[in-house]
C-alpha cells in the first residue's frame, strides 16, 4: 500500500521517503540534506511533492530548500515552529491531517524534544513517524520539554497498535539497548532484544524501523509508570557513556 525507503545521511540520521504507487506521490520525511534524498527517488522514478518536517532541528530540515526548489514541492510542518522551517507552505497541529494521495496522516502533537515537534501517524498504512520522539529502546532528549510532556507522549505512542511500524529519524539502537541493560538488568526481553541489535549493526543493517509492539515490550521510557521514573531514566541516559 506504501512503499517506505529509509535513506541514511549525515553521521545517524534516516530520511524517509514514503511513495504511494495509487496516486504516483512520494513524501520525504524529515530531509537532514537534499542530494542523496533527490537521488534515491530519481533511481526510482518517484517524484517528489511534499515533505513533511516532524521538528524545526536543522538534520531534519536542512534539505528542504534544496529539494523544493528542485522538485516544486509543498513542505508540511509543525506550527509551533512555522518560523524555523524552511519553506513551509502548511503550517499543522493536533488534530489536524495531511495525505499521501487517498492515505490519511493524523497529526499528532508529542512536544518534549523541541516545544512543538509532531508526529503523523498513517493508520491505513500501519505506519507513524516520529522524528526525535520515540527511539527503538529509547526517546529523544528534552532540550524544549521536560519529562511530564515525554511521559504523556510515551503513553500515548503506546496506544497505536502494536504492529504500527516506527519510522524514527535516528540509528540510536544500540546505544538505546545497552543502557536499558544497565537500566533493568534483570529483564530478558531487553537482553534478548540488545543482543539482537548488536548482531544486526555488527552485519551492518539497520534496526529501525520498529513496532510499538517492540517498544511496549522493551522500551524503559514508554514502560516508566510515573514521570518521576521517566525523569530519572532520561538524566541517566544522558549521561550514560555506554
């Protein structure tokens, strides 16, 4: 229904392209830079008309300018932020949708990372990006936010269904894993799953997208029970040197 090609750039980051073969459309999410992005969709003959921007952080839209110039796109993003992204055309917020072709992206407003940052979550395609919210085991840094805004995002995050796939704008897994390790060492599912991570990035490949499923399972920031608890996970990971 909607093919999704995972573009890596810069040192960690993904871009996302999104194509609808029904409509011949194709989204780029989060585009940190433009040339690679342009050319993974020129090898496949897409073409591209939007983009959507989840956050205002230049590695998700320093390629905007670039690629909408090149390809007349409309560029989509959060309106707390209207003002830090490049080019928008759309300005969108909790509640409001966007499409991809006759695919409905709900809006999904998950501040914490940056003070306005979004999410869109395509129910028909099984299918949320994120951004910098939700991590594969772990979640983004409150540099705008504090943990209660984050504690409400997890607990929402974690009412999608669990075979939503995950589309985050990082390659933080294996980092993620080894400190819920050290975070809960006693859980086998997180060992399984840390174990898991590091034979994949040992062959090179990688470990997102991911599940809600997944993340309910094996995810210490959306299994915190208190904001208190997601506090203190969050000011151990940041200083954690795993």
């Amino acid at each position: 229904m909607l093919e999704i090609v995972r573009v890596p750039v810069l040192d960690d980051n993904y871009v996302w392209l999104a194509h609808d073969p029904a409509s011949a459309e194709t989204v780029v999410i989060d585009p940190a830079v433009a040339e690679p992005v342009l050319e993974a969709a020129a090898e496949r003959g897409w073409r591209i008309g939007q983009i959507w921007n989840t956050h205002w952080h230049p590695d998700h839209v320093g390629g905007n300018a670039a690629i909408k110039a090149t390809t007349g796109c409309t560029i989509t993003g959060p309106a707390g932020e209207a003002g830090k992204i490049p080019g928008l055309d759309h300005a969108v917020d909790e509640g409001d949708t966007v499409r991809i072709g006759e695919l409905e992206a709900q809006v999904l407003a998950v501040p914490a990372h940056t003070a306005g940052h979004i999410a869109y979550h395509l129910p028909q395609a099984q299918a949320a990006f994120v951004g910098d919210t939700l991590f594969a085991m772990g979640c983004g840094r409150l540099f705008e936010g504090d943990a209660g805004q984050m504690f409400a995002n997890m607990a929402r995050l974690a009412t999608l269904p669990d075979d939503t796939r995950v589309y985050c704008a990082h390659e933080y897994s294996q980092s993620n894993a080894r400190f819920a390790v050290v975070a809960l060492p006693h859980d086998q599912a997180i060992r399984a799953r840390a174990t898991e991570i590091d034979a994949a990035r040992a062959r090179g490949e990688a470990t997102v997208p991911t599940t809600i499923a997944a993340e309910r399972a094996t995810n210490p920031f959306m299994r915190a029970e208190t904001v208190e608890e997601l506090a203190r996970l969050r000011a151990a990971k940041d200083a954690f040197l795993g």
